[in-house]
C-alpha cells in the first residue's frame, strides 16, 4: 500500500508571540557559513518548537540570508517538517504492508472517529495529533501505533482506545 502525501494545509494563524525566537541562536551559530545548512537548520528548529513558526523563518532570512520561498519550499516538500503546532502526544499509525495486512486501518480509522479528527490534524485541546506513516521498523509487532518515543504493538480497534483513552484520563487528572 502507498501512502499518498495528503496536500500541505495553509498556514494557520497561530500567534507567535509568546515563542522564545533567541532559542535558535546557538543553532545558528553551529551552521552559520555551512554549505548545505538549511535542512539541518530546518530540523534543529522543528526539534526546538515541535514545528516551524513563521518567526523562525524571519530569523533565519534575518541572520543567515537564507530566502524565505527556498525555505518555504524545503519545510512544504519534505513531509517531515511542520508548519503547524502539533500535539502534546504524536499518534503515528504505521501503514507499512505487515501492519497493513494486519488491518491497521481499521485502528487508525478507529482512533480518528474517537478523537474527532483527520489525517494529520490535532485535537481541539492540543493534546493529540495523529498521522499516517509508511513503516515505524517493527514489523514483527504489527500492528503497531508510536506514541511520541512509545511503541504499542499487536494491536486492535479496543487496545489501541484504551491506550488513548488512557493518556487523555492522565492528562486530565495532571490538571
């Protein structure tokens, strides 16, 4: 089964204000005059807000002269950056041909219906995002959801619920 790239959302307005930009200074300075630095400047600034604000790349075409359509075009064709804030918990549903044939879409589909949203979107409270991904590399665990650095494998529909349901009821009780 081929994952198809659904197309990139437009930017939404989120606002930026309250992000710390100064954070991206030291990785400036570790690719300032490389060649070839603007995918791991990309990634280094993904790494540091979970997505790329606008003001990121204002600060990048600021400090480094990197132009803002080069940079727009790298963050839109390469579908691991973001644009958009994600969720406080990354769901990736692997679709790869073992967890396929193991009827994962039925748990993806499942988990979409219970959180009220679409392929790659977040939830209202921020706290989910959910997306489809080619092969998370645990085959013999198929199916299998990632849950931001947890692998949850040998699932169904049920299991994969109560794990969600489970992380919303804790993320609740934290509040």
């Amino acid at each position: 089964m081929r994952i198809e790239r659904k197309p990139q959302e437009k930017v939404k307005s989120y606002n930026t204000s309250d992000i710390d930009i100064s954070l991206m200074n030291p990785l400036i300075e570790k690719y300032r005059g490389k060649k070839g630095n603007l995918i791991p400047l990309l990634q280094g600034t993904q790494d540091i807000y979970g997505y790329i604000p606008y003001s990121a790349f204002l600060k990048l075409n600021k400090d480094l002269g990197l132009e803002l359509n080069e940079m727009y075009g790298v963050a839109t064709f390469y579908a691991q950056f973001r644009l958009n804030p994600v969720g406080k918990y990354m769901i990736k549903s692997c679709h790869g041909t073992a967890c396929h044939v193991q009827n994962v879409s039925a748990i993806t589909e499942a988990l979409l219906d219970y959180l009220e949203i679409e392929d790659g979107g977040t939830t209202e409270d921020g706290l989910f995002t959910l997306e489809t991904v080619a092969c998370v590399g645990c085959c013999s665990l198929a199916p299998v959801i990632m849950i931001n650095d947890d692998t949850h494998g040998k699932l169904d529909s049920k299991k994969a619920l109560k794990i969600v349901r489970g992380i919303k009821r804790d993320s609740k009780s934290e509040n």
